[in-house]
C-alpha cells in the first residue's frame, strides 16, 4: 500500500514549528507494517493544490494535516474538493458540532465557522472531540484513479486521537488479509558505522538478493541502530548474521535507550548507581535521569570539574593530580573508587577527559577520555578511549561508552 | 528564487528521528530573506530518484540532505549524477581528505570509503571538516533546465558548519545585486509565545503594513525567539518596539545560548559558580559545560537526587526534608546554601522539583520547581514556577529558568 504524507503549514516551512508530525506518523504506521513512501510539507495557500493534485496520481492512501480551520488561509478541504470534482454540501451533523463547542463557553460560532462544515459529497465525516474541525476520509474513486484521501487537523492533541480511533479501523479494514513485514532493531554502541557495514553488509546483501529484506543504518554518535525489515523468514536468517557480528556489542534488539537498558538491569538486581564527571560535565547524570523512575537506581552525581572539587568530594590526591594531570588513568580510578565509596552504591562510574575544541596534547589529544567503573567485590576497570568530533560529540560518545561499559558488567559480557 | 529541501533516509521515515531539517533550513534561509517552497522527505533508496527527478523542473535551488555516506543505501550522488547525465569521476583530494581522518585514527578507510570521493563532472567539492563525506554542489545547467543543486550531509554538526561557511556564500552571490535585508533576533526568556505576540504583534503589523518587515517568531521550551528582517530603517523602528516591550526578559540580540551569555558575564567579572540540582539531574552543569572554556567560571555540580545525597552533600537537615518534603522553598534554600558554602563560588544555584510524569500531588502538582540563587554578600532567593509539559520539556524549562535568574542578578535586572 502506497502511503503519502501532506503537511500543511506556512509555520512548518519558516521552522517556527518543528514538523513532529512525519516522525510520528512514520512510528504509527510501522505498528501497522506500514511505511510512508514520502512525506511533503508546504506553506498555506495555493502550494496545497500543486502538492495534492501530485500525490493523487502516485499512491493509495494520502494523509493530508493542517488546512482545515476557520480562516481563509484554510483551504485543503476545497481544493480537495476541487481536484477531485465533487460537490461540497453543508452537513448538518457538523454544524451542530461547532454551535455545541461555541455554547460550551457560552458564544456563538463567528462568522466563517460554517466552511468547516462543507463536506466533499461522498466524504465521510471523521468526528473531533477536541476542536471545531472534522477530519474527513474521501474514499478511493473505485476504478482506482484517486487514493483515500484522509483530511487531519494540525494540531497534535487533535490529530493523534482522531489517527487512533478513527484512520487506523479504516487503514486495517484496507489493508484486509496482507501479511505484516517483520522489524528488527539492533542498536550497536561505540562501533562505527562503516565498521559494522564492512562486517554485515556482504552476507546480509545476499539475503537482500532473495527479495523482500531491507536493510537501513542510522547512526548518532557512540550509536549506531541497524534496522531488518521483511518477511520473517529473512529478518531472523539475517538477525542472526547480526548477532553473530557483533556478540557484545548489541546494547539491545529493540529501541530502548542505553540508559533504559542500564536502569533497567540495575533495578532488576535492586542495585544502585552513582557518577563522577569531569569532561561529560554532568551529560551522564542527566540521561540517566531522563528516564522516568530512575531515582530506584540512581541516587547521585559529582560534577567535579575543577581539580579543588575531585580533591574535595571523591578524594583525588592533589599529588596524583599533579604527577598525572587530571586527565589520567589514576586519576579516573581514585575518582570512581572515590565516588563509590562517598556514595556507597553497588557501582559507580567516572569520566575525565578532554573534550576540546582545546587542552589537547601529543600524548593526550583532544578526545582522548578515561573512564572508570567500580562495582561492589569486582576489581576496578579504568579504559582509555580516543573520540573523534567537537565538544557536544565527544561528550555523547563519552556517555555511550560509559554507559556501556556498565551493561557489559552487568550482562557478564566484559 | 524557488528553494526545495529534499531531506533523504529510512529513518527519518519510520519515525526513529524527528526531522529537524526543514525546521532548521526554515530559519537559515530566513536570515538570508529566503524561504523554501517545499520540503520533501523520502526513505533511503530509488524513492530518492524519483524525489529528485521532480524538484528539478519546479525550482531554482534544490537542497538535499542525506544519503552521501559509505554504505550501499547512500545513493544520492549516484542518482544525481544519472538524472543529470554526468558521470562521475574520483576527486583524489578528497580520497586524501578521507585517509586523512581514518589515519588521524590510526586506521585505513575500510573499502567502499572510495564512494564518497566520486565527485559528477563539473560540481564542485564542499569540504566536510567534521566526516567523510564532502558536500556537493552541481551548478545550474546555463540554459535553465536544471536547478543549482547542493548535496549535503545528513548529521547536523556536518551540516551546519558546511551549509554557513559553503552553501550560504553560494546562496548569497545566485542573488546578486538583491539587497541583503537587515536581521535582528532577540531571544526571550521565560514569556510564552503568545504572552509576547499580545504585546508587540499589534505595534508590528503597522511596521508590517509600510512593507519588507517580516516577523517571525520561534518558540522552544522556556526560550522565544523573535525575529525581524527587512529593510534596516524599518527593523531599528520595530527593534525599538521589542526592547521597550521586555526591558529585562531579552537575554540577547544574538542567537548565542543563554548559557554563553551566562558564562560570558561570570567570566568578565571573575567570578564563579557551582549549582545544585535535583529534578534537573546535571543538565544545567552539563549545558554549562558545552560552552569551550566554560572551566573558567563553573567549578563543581552537585547531582542530588536521593534525599541523603542533599543531606551528606549539601547539608540539608533529614528533619527540614521530613517536614517540607523534598520539593520545597527551605529545601531549595538549604540547597543552594550548602552548595555555595562547599564549593566556595562566588553563585551557586539550585533546583528542586517534581519533573513527572509521577510524584505530583493537588498541592504540588507535576512541574513544580524551587530555584535557588546564592550569591556572595547578596540575600539568596527563592523561586517557585509550574513548568507544563512532559519530563524533557519540564526538564528544559527549569534550565532555562534557573540560568535566566542567575544572568539578570549579573546584569542588575532583578
């Protein structure tokens, strides 16, 4: 089934709005084994006419958002109507909606609040408990020279409850018997993305000449997500040329966030967790607690950026600072065994490093970072790592690595 | 000038990461007194050709984004170069470019790094000094039929270095002799769009009305920004209007980040600051220390999320803690207190609050914050807000807030 997303918006286009509306459709449909063959966005106005009259020719189902409202820059339901030749018609049902919403708050509809209920003749009208405009769903010509069209509001508490309760009955009922694709993701930490590619791309490629299995890459930084879609058979012969790849490096096969795997085996096993940062500068700490509930594991964190404060709250000897710099492998150790002790939870984690764009050296370069992890009755592990990138991506691959330094403890992966 | 952004990749597609593309290029080429016709986004792939294919009789500058890097589903360049007719040759500068950052590394580019060096006939080569992929810009073909084409990377940090330093002097000389419009922006903290809107929209328009000034405004969570552009006579006049309307909630007439700003004024004065933080859980700290050279003015963060971490750490009383809860005006101030007191900083502020989505109660609903400000030789304050939104949102808005109070005490605007 071919899909085409429309919004609608002269906001989208001036980034006054960023366009949630395409990633969010993307994860609605891939519930569905459905996936977006493309998605346009254009300013109010006649833009809408151009980009409509396209999509009909080219797909089986076009979701259209925004352009349904009260003023006169709201014009998709009739160019819709335009295009496709049918008549509007007030609907009475409609009319009555808006008068209810206007006398809830004690007003009456202005004047203009009637060309939201003109319905395109042959239009189902898509009710919506949470504004003035109906969605509308205009079926399929049946010698099949138009897609259903489905007309959403804008605005996302409007559009997401109508999508839920009223398109995706009709998407199923469309979809009829069709067999769903299979997904699979695997999100591989601190590899990079031509590395892993070197490593899966030959033998998955020949699964992919056998039809019907895709493979897709994404990749942030210290993360890269690598994705199999298609007929289940395909997805777990080529899952497994993934596993096998990379044994430790899968963080995991679904699209949990490092930190939620983290957390997640940390409040399993009832342990806790606390940092101590110098270069991420407190990046860790505030991941970790981005995920709802991660006090249960979680209980603190030293942002000890100066070497007054290393010395101070984790212990650092100020002649260790001296002898070593700050950014070193003994000092990475006496921060973590330092903060583990201070805080006295099952593990703890240390980052020191430098992550520019200066302090860099012939022998510690920019991006060079030592990490430590000290856990209750383990021996203390310090790892040094070299990032590449400016000071935002250091300080992401630091955090990655940290984290995953940590999964791998707790997976008995090390 | 008809612009078209064509953002490419299956990930943006499947909803894994929102497109902040069209949003970002929206305000670019706004400073430049542009704005796109349309944004496109399609899946990794043969979509692309057919994306492609189509912007090329519609428009005058066809920015692309994605699908230049090493791996198989990367086929941008092959597919312009097809529908353009041009083949394609190995650029070896580049080929040197790409060893380059593998030896950097210690490693050689694995093969199918070479792709990334096939440059078509006649474009020209857009350095990429944060990856391996050059950009790409193949010129107009002069008798019209084809667009100025620029082929760039996908991940921001390669992006908007390239697009600033290589795409917008391009832009920029297409224009020719078209006078440059004057571009303002004032960055607002802490007022909600439309809290702003009802005190300046109404004095604009009439600016509006005289023709060529166009305002737009950009809201992100606790931060509005509010932009003019047109001619420089008639920006000055609405500029005025801007300053008298917020005498004290602009943080800047720049795009620099609040926390630049903050630390700007800290560093000039020589003075220093350590923070406390609870529900914020580091991010001031580590938002703090994405500034290069932020180690001059922030010392030490305090990451206080389990009640004793406050009490050990910052010495706040377990009896203050069993009376007032967590989430309260003494605790705030006991924690910015012991904060300022250990870390011995000129400012220490702090943050305690309920970020959600649980831990709310009808007297201290989801979205309470305390902020505490203490500074040496100043009486310390205390500041209660309600924050809506979810937990990042809630998260980033008490950032906002917390560093906003802390620059009006340095600017003597409190």
């Amino acid at each position: 089934m071919k899909i085409e997303i429309l919004n609608t918006g002269t906001e989208l286009m001036l980034g006054k709005v960023v366009n949630t509306h395409g990633a969010w459709f993307g994860r609605e449909l891939f519930k569905l084994g459905l996936r977006a063959q493309r998605q346009t966005c254009v300013p109010d106005g006649e833009a809408i006419r151009e980009a409509i009259a396209e999509s009909l020719t080219r797909c089986d189902v076009l979701l259209i958002t925004g352009g349904l409202g009260p003023t006169t820059d709201d014009i998709t339901r009739e160019i819709t109507a335009e295009l496709l030749g049918l008549p509007l018609l007030l609907d009475e049902s409609v009319v009555r909606h808006i008068e209810g919403i206007f006398a809830h708050h004690g007003r009456k509809p202005p004047p203009g609040n009637e060309r939201q209920a003109m319905v395109p003749e042959g239009a189902n009208v898509l009710d919506n408990p949470n504004g003035t405009a109906p969605g509308l769903h205009v079926p399929a010509r049946p010698d099949g020279s138009s897609p259903h069209l489905f007309l959403l509001p804008g605005p996302p508490r409007e559009l997401h409850p109508m999508f839920h309760d009223q398109v995706v009955p009709r998407l199923r009922s469309l979809l009829g018997d069709t067999a769903l694709p299979t997904f699979l993701n695997f999100r591989i930490i601190n590899v990079g993305e031509s590395a892993i590619a070197e490593k899966i791309e030959q033998p998955l490629d020949a699964l992919v000449g056998l039809g019907g299995l895709e493979v897709g890459y994404c990749a942030r930084p210290g993360e890269v997500d690598v994705r199999l879609i298609g007929p289940s058979g395909l997805v777990a012969t080529g899952a497994e040329i993934v596993r096998r790849a990379f044994p430790t490096e899968i963080a995991t096969e679904s699209e949990a966030e490092l930190q939620e795997v983290v957390l997640d085996l940390l409040t399993a096993r009832g342990e806790t967790l606390s940092t101590a940062e110098s270069c991420t500068g407190g990046l860790i700490a505030s991941t970790l607690t981005d995920v709802p509930g991660a006090s249960r594991a979680f209980l603190r964190g030293y942002v000890t950026y100066a070497n007054e404060a290393k010395t101070d709250l984790l212990g650092v000897p100020p002649e260790m600072l001296a002898a070593h710099g700050a950014v070193s492998e003994p000092v990475a150790r006496a921060m973590v065994e330092g903060c583990r002790h201070a805080a006295g939870t099952t593990h703890a984690l240390s980052v020191t490093g430098i992550a520019g764009p200066d302090g860099g050296s012939e022998e510690k370069p920019v991006g060079t970072v030592f990490i430590g992890l000290a856990s209750e009755g383990r021996e203390t592990r310090v790892v040094r790592l070299r990032h590449p990138g400016d000071r935002p991506t250091v300080k992401m691959r630091t955090l990655r690595s940290a984290l995953d330094l940590l999964r791998r403890r707790l997976q008995g992966l090390e």
